[in-house]
C-alpha cells in the first residue's frame, strides 16, 4: 500500500519576509509559520501520511508566477513544491 505524501514548502528564514511581501496569506513571522507548519506535519503524520519537504527559494518561485501569469498564493506556493518534487529537485 503506497502512502500519501503530503507536500510541506520549506521557506528560508532569511528569505521569509520577502515571501510575505509577495504571498497573500503567510503567518505575520517565520517562527509562527514554522509552528503552523509543525501542527500541520504532526496532523498528517498522524494519518500516516508521509512529509517530504521541498525547498522553495523566493526568486525560482516568483520567475515561476511570472512566467506563468499567477498570482502568487499559497496554492501556487503547493502547486510549485509539487512541480520541484515531480522533477525530482
């Protein structure tokens, strides 16, 4: 039986402010994001789901929405963590 994974957008401290600049919907600090983010893991590795964490820097995921015409969100933000993980990144 395969697990479902759970895809967690993994934002550098350095670079979070940034991100919050441009993605509506962010926690209002990187610590705060990374306790919502801590609840979320415990949450879906209670159901057994599987976590794989995919690095998502600020320039690679704005070009991203550039060149595809979005508005940077949080689903945008899952959606891109999906595409790096499909290519294997």
């Amino acid at each position: 039986m395969t697990k479902t994974v759970f895809l967690l957008p993994v934002l550098r401290m350095d670079e979070y402010q940034t991100f919050r600049c441009d993605v509506a919907g962010l926690a209002d600090t990187f610590e705060e994001w990374c306790k919502l983010l801590a609840e979320e893991v415990a949450e879906v590795e209670k159901r057994g789901q599987t976590v794989v964490e995919i690095e998502v820097r600020h320039d690679e995921f704005m070009a991203y929405c550039r060149t595809t015409g979005q508005t940077p969100d949080l689903e945008i933000l899952l959606d891109f963590a999906e595409i790096k993980k499909a290519a294997g990144e």
